[in-house]
C-alpha cells in the first residue's frame, strides 16, 4: 500500500497493521516541488492475508488524516495497476537501448 501527502513541518506517517503499529517494511521518499513544499510519500511491503487490515495515518499539527485497506481484493487491483505500469515502463527502456545501440553502430562505421 502507499500514500502521498503535501507535508508540513513536523509532520510524519504512522502505519498500523489490524490495529497494531508497523516500524518493519515502511519505506518513506520525499520530493522538493518547484514551489519550495516537500510531496512525501511512504509505503509498506508485507504478506498480506485475506483479513488484513492496514491504516496509513498521516499527523501533522495543520491536521491529521487517515485511509485504510482491508482484504485482499483491493490489493490485488493495486499490484496489477503498477505492475502493468512497470510492464509498460520496461518496454519503453528496451526500445530506448535497442535505438541507442542502433546510433551507436551507425556511428561507428
């Protein structure tokens, strides 16, 4: 699962996992946007059963917002989303080498 926020100062992510607090397998990436505000994103990897329920919190002292993931079905819908995204991503890198090893050839007779 992943969520992004716009992130203000002293502001930070809590995961729970069916009510209990996660501090395994949480990945968090931030990105400064032209307008000096900081996107942060955070994600979990984990085994996921049928009755898992997953809450991301995010707390921050503007306001604190919460959504969460329940069973297996939307979870399935996310992973095919990006892993047909990434499908997608690999075919347009292969492209790209088969065209730079094309000019490199051309080049170098």
């Amino acid at each position: 699962a992943g969520t992004g926020r716009w992130c203000p100062d002293n502001s930070y992510f809590v995961w729970r996992k069916n009510g209990q607090k996660m501090k395994a397998c949480i990945t968090e990436q931030s990105h400064t946007l032209l307008d000096g505000r900081v996107h942060v994103l955070s994600w979990v990897k984990d085994s996921v059963s049928e009755n898992t329920e997953y809450r991301c919190s995010f707390i921050s002292k503007v306001g604190n917002t919460t959504s969460e993931v329940t069973g297996q079905d939307a979870w399935t819908k996310e992973f095919d989303t990006w892993r047909s995204a990434i499908s997608e991503h690999d075919k347009m890198m292969q492209n790209w080498r088969k065209t730079w090893e094309t000019c490199n050839k051309r080049n170098s007779l």
